[in-house]
C-alpha cells in the first residue's frame, strides 16, 4: 500500500481504537480520540466525513504516529 486510501470515518476510527486510541468527545462533525504512550498523551481529531480526503487522512496518520503498513495490517 503506497498510497493513503480513502476511507470513511467510522472505518478510521475502528483502526485507530484497535491501536489503543480512546474516544474522549464529538462536536459536530469532528471527533476527538486520545492515546496514552509511555512519554506523552497524544491527542487527534478525525472528521466525521464520508469520505475523508487522502490528505486529510495522511495527515491523522502522521498526528497518530500510525504507518501505512500497520494501517493496512488493522484494516484487515
């Protein structure tokens, strides 16, 4: 998987709780997830859009500090 696919939020967010991040709140159409790491909290917001674009995606990924290859692993 080179590329960032495009995939809707709630498919996003099951990836990302499966990698230990927590749904803290949702306003709107944005929805907050929090995950404790030995050194720090890590903190994202994921919009609630069918779907997310690729760059905005990439962009969650990187604040999440999740690699393409583990997002394909958790997809499956």
């Amino acid at each position: 998987m080179n590329k960032v696919p495009s995939l809707n939020y709630d498919k996003i967010i099951k990836v990302l709780k499966k990698d230990g991040w927590v749904v803290v709140r949702q306003r709107g159409s944005h929805i907050r997830l929090h995950k404790r790491t030995p050194s720090q909290m890590l903190k994202i917001t994921v919009p609630a859009h069918k779907p997310i674009k690729r760059s905005t995606l990439s962009h969650v990924l990187k604040q999440a500090k999740l690699p393409l290859l583990k997002l394909s692993i958790l997809l499956k």
